[in-house]
C-alpha cells in the first residue's frame, strides 16, 4: 500500500536509500513507469524489494511464489536472486499492469526463470498443490487482495517446506490496523491474520516495520 518505508522522516529514508539500497537501473525504470500509475501505491519500495532479494539468498532459495504481482518490481527483484536454475511462478489477474512487467523481466534477463499464471490467485494455488505438491516452494511473497490473505496464507503454509519463509506485505496496513474507527473490509481482514499469525504455533514470526509492515513466517 506503499511505495516506501512510511514511518521514516523524509530526510531519514533518502539517507537510508542512499547509503544501502543498491538498484539496478532495470528496476529503477520500472519502479519510475509504475509510479505514472493511478494505482501506484500497491508497489513496494526498494528497500524492502532488497530486503526480499537478501533473505531469497540467505534461505538459499530455488523456488519461490508470489500472490500479487502487479507490474513486477517484486518479482524481479526476487528472480534476480535465485539461482540460474531457480523458478518463481508469479499469480496475478491483470493482463494490463503484467504487460509492464514482462517487458523488464525480458530486459534484465530473468524471464526464463518466470511462470506468470493470469488466474485468481486460489485457483493457481489449487493447481500448484496438485502440479507439485506440498513443500515444493522455500519462498512465498503475499501482496494481494486483503480479503484474501488468510486463503493465500494456509495455501502458502502446505506448499512452502518446512524451514521455507512466508512474506506477508502491508501488515501494518497505514497503521489502521490500530485505529478503531476504521472498520473497512481490508482493515478488518489483515487485523484478523495479524492475530492468528501472533498465535499459530506452525510458525516463527516477526513483523517488521520495513514498508508497510512485512511480516516473515518460517514454517516450522
């Protein structure tokens, strides 16, 4: 729900930026074309997009999963970041904003490493589960329809392994998920996984306040 860490002074974040974040100019274009976007907010910073790429190589991921792709900034920056073998098979609906994407995951050379599914995101999940298998992924990234989170979530835990890692974007949701006057659909759904993740004894959990809150579950 945001293009960058939003809790940060604006002086903070740009030193921030500046002295760590280490953007290709593949991603940088493709975040700047986005950013023309109506819907622009629903990308993620670079920052956390890095951030993505660091536990993707730290996990020693091969197979990754993405619920939401939008015009791609994730799932390149995830791409980039398995090996030459690796394999990320991205779910979204829209043909229009995944145009974008293909032209720079073509560009920067990982497109061979993409299987974009254009489905609701539980019928590709479904097929998954029937094509692979349970366990098959070690990294899944959500940042889909609100409502949809906890479906996306229990898919999530059966396909990624034991030791995998689940990502959950914009937990923090513009901190509404505090303010007891908003009571809006999405901020009720996210309010709800936030609690059951807090609780759920199938994982290890932190939430951190990078982006709009991300919060990472190792499926034990």
């Amino acid at each position: 729900m945001t293009g960058r860490t939003n809790h940060l002074p604006d002086a903070l974040y740009t030193y921030m930026v500046e002295h760590s974040v280490r953007e290709s100019d593949v991603l940088r274009r493709l975040r700047a074309e986005t950013a023309t976007l109506e819907s622009s907010n629903m990308q993620i910073g670079p920052e956390q997009g890095q951030f993505m790429a660091l536990l993707v190589e730290l996990i020693g991921a091969e197979n990754a999963l993405e619920i939401g792709t939008f015009t791609g900034y994730s799932t390149l920056v995830v791409a980039a970041a398995l090996p030459e073998h690796g394999r990320l098979v991205a779910c979204d609906i829209s043909e229009e904003w995944t145009s974008i994407a293909r032209r720079y995951w073509e560009e920067a050379g990982v497109d061979h490493k993409i299987d974009l599914r254009l489905a609701p995101a539980s019928e590709t999940l479904d097929a998954l589960l029937a094509e692979v298998g349970e366990g098959h992924f070690d990294f899944a990234f959500i940042d889909a329809d609100k409502e949809g989170y906890d479906a996306y979530y229990e898919s999530a835990l059966r396909l990624v392994r034991t030791g995998g890692l689940i990502a959950i974007d914009n937990t923090l949701w513009e901190g509404k998920v505090v303010d007891p006057s908003v009571t809006d659909a999405d901020t009720q759904a996210i309010r709800r996984l936030n609690s059951k993740l807090a609780t759920d004894d199938r994982i290890s959990l932190s939430l951190l306040p990078i982006g709009d809150g991300l919060s990472l579950a190792r499926v034990r």
